[in-house]
C-alpha cells in the first residue's frame, strides 16, 4: 500500500513537473490568465478571483506542422504599456492604452502573445517561417464551467448579409450546425464576455460552434470558412462552388488576428468598449483629409419628395433637391445609391442624369456625393472607376453585397480601402461582416453595415425596439455601425406594416432619433426624405447639428434588449440618446456624471404624452441646467430620446 501511494506521489509530481505555468495580469490585477504548456497549449480565464473559463487549448494546424502541440517552450518574457491613442475619429478623441503582454516563443519557428486590459484580454499567433504558410485550421476553444446565457449572431452560411437578428440561447443549445459570426455575448450572473477579434488581415474571419466531440459541454470552438477556388456570378452576389481543404495562404513570417473576449462586469459596461480599436494596428495612411459626416439617402425613401413641381426618381431634379436639402442644414454629403449607373459597370451612369452637371452642382453647394457601387463591379474596375470619382470630386463609395468573409473577402476589403485612400475618396461597406478594426489601420474606412438595421423596414417586421436596444451590446462593441436611422413615419406595437415605396418604423419617432446618439457611426445616414423633414424644424435643427464623431463617450444606464441611455461630447456639449423596448419606463438622468459646475441649455426631444398611441407625437422642450440637476424622462413603449446640454 505504502508503495502504491509511493508511486501515485512521484507520479503526480512529474506531471508537474511537465507542465510549465505561465501566467499575466491586468494592470489593476482584476483578470489573469495561466498559461499551461504539456502535450499542447491550454489557457485558463480567471476574473475577480473566479476561474471563469477552464484550461482551452489553442493551435494552429499548417502544411509547417500543428503549431501548439508538443510545444517546447524557448522563451517567455513580458512588458507593459501605458500610453494614450490619438484617434482620427472616434467615440473619444483619446483612448487609453494600458496592458500587460506577455510573449512566450516556442521551438518551430513560433510564439503566442497575450495581451491583458483592464478590459479584456486577447492572444495572437505571431510566425516566423520561411516562405509561404497554408493554415488548413486554427483551433480556437472557449471552454467554460457553467451553462451560460447568449447573446448570438447565428447566421445561414459563410455566404451571408451578417444582418441577422440576434438568437437567445444557452452555451448548451448551441449545436455543431450552428454558425455564430461575432460579436457573440456570453451573459453569467455578474459577468458579460464578448468575444470578438481584431487586427482581421489576409485571413478569414472566425465564427462560433459547437464541436461535435464537445456537443452536450458548455464549450463553444472556432469555425473558419474555407479558401474559395470557384465560384460563379449570381446577380450582385458571387456564388461559391468549390472550396480548397485549407483557410489561408499567406505569408510565413507575419502576426495572425487576435482572438479577444470583452469583459465588463454588468450590462451598461459593454456599451462603450474599445478593445477591438485598441487592438488594432494604427493608421496607415494619411487621413488628414478625411471627414465624417451626415448623409442625405436616397434609397429607402424611394426617392419620395412631397409637394415638388417635378417628378421625382433618378434624375437631376430630385438630386438638386438632394444637394439644396443637405446645402441649407449642414449635412455633408449627399448619397446616390442603386441606379446612378449601370449595376455592372459603374463606368456607365444611367442615361437619366447627367454626373457632370450633379457634381458641378454639387461642389457649388459646398456638397459631397457618395457613389454606390456592387462589390465585385468595383473590384474590375477600380482602378479606372476611381479616377474619374476622383476628377468628379466624388467623396467616397458604397460598396455593397460583398456577404463574405473568407480569405478572399478580407483581402479586398483591405485592398479597396488602400486604393480608395491614393484617390481621397471614403470607402462604406455593405452587405460586409462586422469590424476588426480596419477602420483604425484606413480612417477612410468610414462605416460598416453588417447589422440587421433600418433598411429592414422595407421587407419585414423583425425591426423591434428591443432589437435595436440589443444593438448597442452587441454588434456596436466591434466598432462602426450603418445602421441607417431616422424614419419619420413610425408606428406602435399593433399598427405597423411593412411597405417598400412607403417605409415606416416601429417604435415612436424619438426612439429613431435617440439613434444619432446611441448608435456610433463616423457616417451617418438620414434615410427619410428631405421633404419629411423639412415638415419639423425643431428635429431639422438637430439632425442638422449632432455630430457623428465624439471626443467622450459614457454610457449611462441600460440592460441587454430593455433600454439604454448613452452620453458623448463633442466640444462643449453634451448630448444623452436613449432607447426603449416596448415597455414604458422612466430613467433619471443625473447630470454631474457627465457636466462641470456651469450652466447648461437643455434642448430635448422627448416622447409625446400620445406616443402610446400615436408613435409620431414628441415634445420639443427647452430649459437650463446644472450638474446639480436630475432629468427625468419618460420612455414610452418602443420609445426613446434625445437631449443636447449646450455651456
């Protein structure tokens, strides 16, 4: 017996002795990672003293060898950073830097770097091959103890619009067929993870599953869409045929995404996240020309101009009326989306206008056009297509129906943005995936779709409040939003229908208005027309003044898919957006979170005491203000506000 134990003893001690623990910290000591190195490599999440995520294991499987297994570990050294970034816009003009990395270099030609805020952690392959590297598979594993709540973006395939709803579920109930694109939010009792990625480079970007191994365990793997081979056109889409056995060719010696999990302590925390930004490498280029802005769209109002004396559609007169509109209320840019040219040759505007008189036209107002563009008519002709933008005086171009991700999308997302850049001209992505911070590397990259948004009003009933309340800690976390808010014609919980000529949206007006300030997005769409309104001057009048980048952003108060309330800066003045769910609900606001001792004018755009009813009525009301006052607001049912505090 005593031999036996002996033996179990020395036994136990030379496991450990095989496997070697590192192990870093947050600057402010609240989250740690351990790092166990034996057959493979395993990391474990420790938040507030709590094993929050059990030992996953992390590899990458190349035509080089399985990165990860059997490591021998070389080298390990760490270093901090406290510094401040810059932003050339942003939800604030500075974000602070601050983390702990430690680098561990491995036997093979490899390291694994780990990255540690006060906010989140994220680790990254870096290599140093020779040649070319071809990666069949990165195994990514988020191993956890209890069966937590999601909040996941569960899509049809890797061919998609990334606009779904956001699915309700648990760890356990996800299945090895569900795909789940990120950002994906994993809800325990007193913590919220979102894992995200950044620094999305010549590679394809990860979605979620279930291993068929792991089906009934609370562990969620990666997925990676295939390098595609053949494909064919389908109408604006590229219809994938044949798929390679491998995610990436790419170089030897590069560094891969980093894998990010978020990790905030309560709902309103994931509202104002910059891990994916920090994360990010910085500017590449020039920006200095750059600027956000508003945009006049022509699209989901169908073009619909009230009480003109011309027929309105694609032609000159309703985009003069576009131009004058944007010209007289501050707004940037003027955009001409689908049927200003030929959907395959963008060479070739329909014969219905005339692009030198509109861009003369344009440029004697003061006002920048944006042309849409589908994603791979753009991609033959660029080249050429972006010169003549260019010697047009075009700002920037939409570029729609990518629906992809893979290896492929990712390289042309980051090659049109580089030859867009050489011509000064912005580049807003549709029917894209989410972002990873290229927007950080190319500032023109000036907005992503990928969300389910307003658009949607056009087609179905799926455009809920509560949905778009879900936005906010969800999708918004990984950056830019074109959401594309600001429809005057509302509805409340019974009364909505869809129409595509005559698009409205559930929830009351305010609630599209608390959008220009809850929702981030450097370019933002008004989508109404300019006729509807121009009916209220008061709501002209903010829609002429908010800002669409911040120098401070705090989030207030809210819970996932109830309501939330949001404050940015800009300058001196503060302005709060509030969201609703469709149940009524009154939020105090108290003003010395955000304000200094002086006096403030408070203009509010408030719900109507009516708006149960009618979701169009609002109150327009001002008054004075100190940071010693609390503002009391009622949200009706799908409702929402906003409020700008002016010194």
């Amino acid at each position: 017996m005593k031999i036996k134990l002996l033996f179990a003893v020395l036994f136990a001690l030379s496991a450990n002795m095989l496997s070697q623990v590192a192990t870093v910290s947050s600057p402010d000591e609240s989250i740690k990672v351990n790092v166990k190195i034996t057959d493979r490599i395993y990391y474990d999440l420790v938040v507030d003293g709590v094993e929050t995520m059990w030992y996953s294991p992390i590899s990458m499987t190349t035509d080089k060898g399985i990165l990860g297994h059997n490591p021998t570990l070389l080298k390990q050294s760490t270093t901090s950073e406290d510094k401040t970034i810059k932003t050339v816009w942003g939800i604030r003009s500075e974000v602070k830097d601050q983390y702990n990395e430690l680098t561990l270099d491995f036997k093979g030609g490899y390291s694994l770097i780990f990255r540690m805020y006060n906010d989140g952690i994220a680790y990254r392959f870096k290599t140093s091959l020779k040649g070319d590297l071809i990666v069949y598979d990165e195994e990514v594993e988020y191993r956890f103890w209890e069966n937590h709540k999601m909040l996941s973006h569960v899509v049809d395939s890797y061919t998609t619009s990334f606009e779904k709803l956001y699915t309700r579920q648990t760890l356990r109930e996800v299945t090895p067929d569900n795909l789940i694109s990120l950002p994906s939010a994993i809800i325990a009792d007193n913590i919220r993870l979102t894992v995200l990625e950044s620094d999305l480079f010549n590679y394809p970007g990860m979605y979620l599953s279930k291993s068929i191994n792991h089906a009934h365990r609370s562990y969620l793997t990666a997925k990676f869409a295939k390098y595609p081979t053949e494909w064919v056109q389908n109408n604006f889409r590229l219809k994938i045929t044949e798929r390679a056995n491998y995610i990436a060719k790419t170089t030897g010696t590069r560094v891969f995404p980093w894998r990010a999990i978020s990790i905030a302590r309560s709902d309103i925390e994931m509202a104002d996240s910059d891990l994916v930004y920090k994360l990010a490498r910085p500017s590449q280029i020039d920006a200095s020309w750059v600027k956000p802005g508003k945009v006049a769209w022509d699209w989901w109002n169908a073009l619909n101009l009230q009480g003109v004396d011309f027929e309105t559609g694609i032609n000159d007169k309703t985009y003069e009326y576009f131009i004058d509109f944007a010209a007289r209320n501050n707004i940037e840019y003027v955009i001409m989306d689908e049927g200003w040219s030929d959907q395959f040759d963008v060479l070739l505007p329909t014969p219905m206008i005339d692009m030198e008189h509109l861009t003369q036209y344009a440029k004697d107002k003061g006002v920048k056009l944006i042309l849409w563009a589908v994603w791979h008519t753009i991609d033959k002709q660029y080249k050429e297509a972006f010169e003549l933008f260019e010697r047009w005086g075009i700002a920037g171009v939409k570029i729609d129906f990518i629906d992809r991700d893979d290896q492929i999308a990712i390289e042309f997302y980051e090659r049109m943005v580089k030859e867009a850049a050489k011509h000064h001209l912005l580049i807003d992505y549709h029917g894209c995936s989410k972002p990873t911070g290229m927007h950080r590397t190319y500032p023109n990259l000036i907005n992503y779709e990928g969300v389910h948004g307003g658009e949607y009003n056009k087609f179905n009933n799926e455009q809920t409040p509560s949905h778009n309340v879900d936005l906010v800690f969800t999708r918004m976390m990984a950056g830019p939003i074109d959401y594309t808010p600001g429809a005057m014609s509302n509805s409340t919980q019974g009364d909505y229908h869809v129409s595509y000529y005559n698009p409205k949206s559930m929830g009351t007006r305010c609630h599209q208005l608390g959008m220009f300030v809850a929702y981030y997005a450097p370019l933002q769409m008004l989508c109404d027309a300019p006729t509807a309104y121009e009916k209220y001057p008061d709501i002209l009048q903010f829609l002429s003044e908010v800002p669409t980048t911040w120098d401070e952003t705090k989030a207030i108060e809210g819970e996932v898919g109830e309501y939330v309330v949001i404050a940015r800066k800009k300058g001196e003045d503060w302005y709060i957006g509030g969201l609703n769910n469709w149940t009524e609900r009154e939020v105090k606001i108290n003003l010395s979170q955000i304000l200094d001792e002086d006096n403030y004018k408070a203009s509010l755009l408030i719900d109507g005491v009516n708006a149960n009813r009618n979701a169009e009525d609002y109150q327009s009301i001002q008054k004075n203000a100190t940071n010693k006052d609390v503002l009391t607001v009622t949200m009706k049912k799908g409702g929402g506000f906003v409020i700008r505090l002016t010194k």
